[in-house]
C-alpha cells in the first residue's frame, strides 16, 4: 500500500513536471523570466483579486459545510472550518487522496459516518463539475474563439443550452441523489438519521457553488487587468476560457488540483486572443493569488479559533 502511495505521489509530481516544462518550452520563456514579470505589477492592484478568491473560498467552505448536514453530518463551524481550511492545502500534495481523506478521517475521529463525509466530498465534487458545465454549456452560443476550428453550427448552439439546462434540472432532482444513495440508505443502521434530499436544500448548494463560481472568475478578471489594464477582457470568451480550464483542473486527476493543466489550457487559448510577453505569468498569477488566498483563510480560522479559545479560558 506504501509502496503504491509512493508511485503515485511519483507520477503526479512528475506530471506537473513535466506539464510546466512543456509549458515554459511551448511559450519559448524561462522560468526566472517568469518570476521576474510577477514583479512588474504594484502588489497593490492584486488585493482585490485576493479579496475575491478569500471570498471565494469562504463560500467553498459553506457549501461543503451544508453537504455534511445534507448527510446528517452535524458538526459545529469550529471543527469544520479548520478541517477544510487544513484539506484544501493538502489537495495540492501530490499522491493519495489527502483532499478527503483528512476530512474523512478526521471527522471520523468524532464519530460521524465515516461514508457520510466521503459521500459530501463527493457532492462537493459532482456540483463543482456540474455547474462548470452548465455555465459552459449556456455560454457556448455566444463565443467567438472556437468558430474557426468548429464553425458556426445552429445544432450545437441548440444542443449546448438543452444539455445544460437537462443538467441543472439532475443536480437539484432528489430521484438522481435517491437513485445513487439508496443501496446505502437501506444498509444504514436503525439508530442513524436517514438521508433527505429536498429540491430545496440541493438548489441551494447548487446556487452557493454558482455564486462562489462567480466570485472566482472575477478574481480572474481582475487578476487579468491588474496586468492588461487596457484590454478588453469581460466578455463571453474570457469566461468560457477560465470555465473550460477549471473543467480541464478538475478532469485531470493526475495533475494535483489541476495543477499547471489549468494553466496550460489558458495559455493555450488565451494565446489566440491576446499578445503579450507576459503572458504564461499572467495565467499562473490567479493561481497564485488563490493559493495565498488559501492560505490565509488558514490562517484566519486558526486565529479565530485561538483567540475564541483564549477569551474562554480567561
């Protein structure tokens, strides 16, 4: 079991490797080059992309908190919030599954259904995908970058916003949820509380995961602007692109987090729109602003905690 932990923790570094070389080697730039231009911008102008991806995070944290009581899962904030504070650094861990795991193991220790933790991890999961493809799917009919490569197609443009549509009727349908937890639901002990699934509560985790979507692509937008102050940027395409790169992080599981795909394929597609030396730093920036957003959320909970703990104590 070490031994297999060990090779994939091996192979996912090395994938990140090696996306991030071919990466640098496609865009014919050198990684000090690269850390050089991360300079070139008053780390004034990035406070409010990081403002956003914090926010963005919060609201992460509030919609896996609510997939836990969806599963009977009850547990205060002050467990919960350092828990998944401390879980979304571990996703970029390469090897195992330390994004979960830690919640799962974690919350197990206090005696929750270590099934149930898993199950709202991969809610969290499904609804995350899931409303990154309705988005693309509405937003398809209106782009431009993609004509020249698919041409203009009436199905598509048809087709697109019925499957999105047919999918956001499934993610907040109680029969598909039933359908996939009931083998569980009739193993569950007597003393257990069984699982509900209301249309309500299910189109309020969709709605938190849209909106903290929203949220996250204007940390890119601005993110974006903080270097490209004069280009038009807020458009159908800018959304599409960072949508279908977040879907491409989120479809590679070798790549920790999407780590260096996501990138990739805004470089690749952002490359058609905009021509800028500084490009390959301009697609890893929000990257890294989510990254330290991450980290003082963090830091903020654990400050939180302590002081919630040293008011108690005096």
């Amino acid at each position: 079991m070490k031994i297999n932990k060990l090779f994939m923790a091996v192979i996912k570094l090395l994938v990140i490797v090696v996306v991030f070389s071919w990466l640098f080697r496609y865009a014919n730039v050198a990684f000090i080059d690269v850390v050089k231009d991360f300079s070139r911008v008053s780390p004034v102008l990035f406070l409010l992309p990081l403002f956003f991806f914090l926010v963005h995070t919060l609201i992460t944290y509030s919609a896996w908190h609510r997939s836990l009581l969806l599963f009977g899962v009850q547990e205060s904030v002050d467990k919960t919030a350092p828990l998944f504070a401390f879980s979304t650094l571990t996703k970029y861990i390469p090897g195992g599954i330390w994004h979960a795991g830690s919640r799962v193991f974690v919350l197990g220790t206090y005696g929750h259904s270590k099934l149930r933790v898993l199950f709202s991890v991969l809610i969290e999961t499904v609804l995350s995908v899931s409303v990154v493809t309705i988005l693309l799917c509405f937003l398809y009919p209106f782009i431009n970058l993609y004509q020249n490569i698919i041409g203009n197609s009436i199905v598509l443009d048809l087709f697109a916003p019925a499957a999105g549509l047919l999918l956001t009727v499934c993610i907040v349908t109680p029969f598909f949820y039933k359908l996939v937890f009931s083998k569980y639901a009739q193993k569950e002990n007597s003393g257990s509380k069984a699982i509900e699934f209301r249309t309500r509560k299910l189109a309020t985790l969709a709605l938190l995961h849209a909106l903290g979507l929203v949220i996250y692509m204007l940390g890119y937008y601005f993110t974006f602007k903080a270097y490209l102050p004069e280009q038009y940027l807020f458009g159908a395409d800018f959304v599409f692109i960072v949508m279908a790169a977040t879907l491409s992080g989120f479809l590679v599981i070798f790549a920790p987090a999407g780590l260096g795909v996501r990138e990739s394929v805004l470089y690749l597609a952002f490359s058609q729109l905009i021509d800028d030396p500084m490009l390959v730093t301009i697609c890893l920036a929000p990257r890294l602003l989510l990254l330290v957003a991450e980290v003082l959320f963090f830091c903020m909970i654990k400050a939180v905690r302590t002081s919630y703990f040293l008011k108690v104590s005096a």
